[in-house]
C-alpha cells in the first residue's frame, strides 16, 4: 500500500535495543559508508547494520543489473519488469545464517512492472505497503516466503546518486511495530542516496582499476619465454596507490645462446608513465633485435626519446648476457649499477661507464664485459627497489647485495625476498630482474 500522506511518523518500538532517533541512523551507521568504503559487501553490510534491527526487522540492498554490468544509469523511468540484483538481506527473525540461505546474495530478480519493488524504481519514490505481490512471494525461495509472512509493514525506497536511481533498499517491520511513517520514510530516503552514492562510488572505482589493469596488460609484453641455458625471474610492481607505472623489463632472445636484458625507468606514474614506457619498451625490444652493442642500442634509444610527445626522462641498462662464453656485456643509461652475487656467497658492483640519463639530448654511451660464472647472479633493478624516504640508495644497494649474499636457491623465490625486505610500502614503481646460468653449465 502507498502512503503518501497517511501514516503519521512514530518512532520504533522494538523489542531488543533502544532504537535511536531516526537522525541518529544517518549520523551513526551509512555515515561510515563516506569514509572511502569501496567493497560493495563491506556498503551492504554497513547498511544493513545500520538498520536492523533498530529501524526495522528486516533489509535488503538491490542494484539495478544494468548498473552492474557496466550500463551508465541515465535517470529515466523504465518500463517492463525490473531486473535487479541483491547485493545482500538481513531478517532478526532468520539470523545472518538463515537470511543468507533463504535470500543469497547475488541473486537475480525480474520485479513486475506491477509490484511495489518495480514502482519505487519507476517513479523514483518511496512505496510503503503491507505485503509482496503474488509474482514476488513466487519468485521467493520456500525459506524465504516463511520468513517474510512473518512481517506486515513494508517500504522501498530508491537508491539514488546524484539524482539518478541506480537501485533500491527494502524494509520490513513486525506487526507489533509501527508502520513506516512520514519521519521514518524521510529517513530511509536519506539512507538511500547515502549508500546510492557509495555503490556508485564503488562501482566507479572497480571499473576504473579493471581498464588500468587492461591497459597495463596492452602496454606490458607477454611474458617471454626464457632462453635456453639460462634462469631468469623478474618482478614488475607499480607505486603504491597506482595500477599502473612507468618501470618495465624485458628479455630478448638473441642468436649465439644471447639473451638480451632491459630494465627501464620512466619519470612519474600511472597511465601517462606507462604510456611513455610502452613505446621505449617496443624501442628498446625493436633495436635489441637488430643485435646491437648495449652502448649503441642506448644511443640510439635517446634519439628516439626526442620523437615521443609530453617525455620527461628515463632510465635503462641493456646487458647481453652470453651463456656460452660465462660473460655480460652492460651498459647504462643514468641507471643504478647492477649487482653480481657470486656462488661463493660473495657480492659485488660492477663499475659502468657513465652515461647520462634518456631524453636529456645527444649522449654517447659506453660499455663493460664482465665475467658471468655459472650459478652466479645478476640483478637489474630500478631504484624503487632500494631506495625510500627513509633509506638512501646506497643504504638499499647494501641491503640487497646481503640478501642476494644468502640466496641461492631458486630465482623465484630470490625475487619474493627482495621485494618482501626491501619494497616496503611501494613507494615508488619496483623493477627487478634476476638472471643466472646454470652451475655445471660449461661453455
């Protein structure tokens, strides 16, 4: 039954706790839903919370299908049924357990156009009734047809952000209660755009950080294969905060049992980085197929850099590791020098030519060939890793070098400890890659 002008508002009178003013529902329950709640379960819950059982008996929280499916709510009325999705319900008469059986969350429903459920989200008002329609009761799971006989006041109200209805809270109160008044109507309505506003928010953010993620995987390459003859693991995390950055590595498969090694750096983070390390990434990986001289391939990386709109500067090492011939040939470019842990537990740092860093204008380049040992490590890494507000670089090169000191088992499980001791709150972009021939291997 509609009310419009009827029911006068009461306050609640349930057994249980004290119910508070109804102000006092907003003030202390979908408050917290403002305070950066992104989990729709964890909205739901808070609502629910709110308000059972000291508003009503009974609650429940729809979202529109469409919304959930990516459909932009456009603010206009809807004819036909009303396909919703539950997001979550909760009866004191059923308890948490029962309400969760009788009423799954996730389900969806087809509303007719008929029934109050359908008319709230229609006309975009509260609807205040005694009972469900026939259709609905139907479309009830056994379980959850008792549970509601148990009720006589009912009220929906829609959930609205900005102005625009994206789904519906269902109440139900018991027949010793008051029916829905006026105050309570006003209240429920307030609760609506409340927790409207924080699905939406949610949802927003969900589908921000799925096109983040699938533009992170069109920018990053597959995941290379690695070459034969040699152990390779590597980790690529962006900043904390981000979904998206500008660190990137790379491995290229060359003739001659070479492989090719980039790790690279670009100013900033987020998808403007990450735009600008996609296409120094396919650079990079176009000239390392030419076979070039790390030095040449760097040079030549730098003049591709004055091509790229709104650049700012980067970073990179190139080494070719030669499986054969136990050796690497490095080179760097404004890089942090890499790391060669040896098998007898001892550490060094390779010294580099200097070599400005890219996008800063003509630079020439130089180059190193050091020894590579079978079972020895070599670490390429960006300075996310060892470098923090707390913790210089040279601090963080020292820490890494003891860590690399103490691993020799499986690359894999190098990685995981770097990144577990030295990453800390992501502070910033975090490359590392690992490479090693295998002990035993003769060349």
């Amino acid at each position: 039954m509609e009310d419009p002008d009827g029911i006068a508002g009461r306050r609640i009178s349930l057994p249980g706790p004290a119910s508070p003013p109804a102000d006092d529902l907003i003030a202390e329950g979908p408050g917290l839903l403002m305070g950066g709640r992104l989990d729709l379960a964890e909205i739901t819950g808070l609502t629910l919370e709110a308000v059972v059982p000291r508003f009503a008996g009974g609650a429940g929280v729809f979202v529109l299908e469409r919304v959930l499916k990516g459909g932009e709510p456009a603010g206009e009325t809807y004819g036909g049924e009303v396909v919703m999705r539950r997001l979550g319900t909760t009866f004191a008469r059923a308890g948490q357990r029962g309400s969760r059986e009788a009423f799954p969350p996730g389900q969806v429903i087809a509303f007719a156009s008929s029934s109050p459920y359908a008319r709230c989200i229609n006309t975009g008002g509260p609807v205040a009734f005694r009972e469900p329609d026939g259709q609905t009761l139907e479309r009830l799971r056994p379980d959850g047809r008792e549970v509601v006989s148990g009720y006589s006041s009912f009220l929906v109200v829609p959930l609205t952000a900005r102005d625009t209805i994206v789904g519906m809270l269902a109440f139900a109160r018991d027949p010793g209660a008051p029916e829905f008044g006026r105050r309570d109507i006003a209240t429920a309505v307030r609760l609506g755009a409340q927790a409207g506003t924080a699905i939406v928010n949610a949802l927003t953010l969900m589908r921000h950080r799925s096109i983040a993620d699938a533009l992170q995987r069109g920018l990053l390459a597959a995941e290379p294969p690695v070459p034969s003859g040699l152990e390779i693991a590597g980790r690529c995390l962006p900043a904390a905060g981000h979904v998206i950055g500008g660190d990137w590595y790379d491995i290229i498969p060359l003739d001659g049992h070479r492989t090719g090694l980039v790790v690279g750096d670009v100013m900033g983070h987020g998808p403007e980085a990450a735009a600008v390390m996609a296409q120094l990434r396919a650079a990079a990986h176009a000239l390392a197929d030419l076979d070039l001289e790390p030095a040449d391939l760097l040079q030549r990386l730098n003049r591709v850099t004055a091509t790229l709109q709104r650049f700012t500067l980067a970073t990179c090492a190139y080494a070719v590791v030669d499986a054969d011939g136990h050796s690497c040939t490095l080179a760097g470019a404004g890089h942090l020098p890499p790391i060669l842990a040896l098998p007898d537990g001892t550490t060094r740092v390779p010294e580099l030519p200097a070599g400005q860093s890219l996008g800063l204008g003509p630079a020439i380049y130089g180059q190193a060939r050091i020894k590579l040992p079978p079972g020895a490590v070599l670490a390429l890494y960006t300075d996310g890793l060892v470098e923090s507000r707390t913790r210089s670089f040279d601090q963080g090169i020292l820490a890494m070098r003891s860590i690399l000191a103490r691993e020799h088992g499986h690359l894999e499980a190098t990685c995981d400890a770097l990144i577990t001791s030295l990453a800390g709150r992501c502070e910033d972009d975090i490359t590392v890659i690992l490479a090693r021939i295998p002990a035993g291997r003769s060349g």
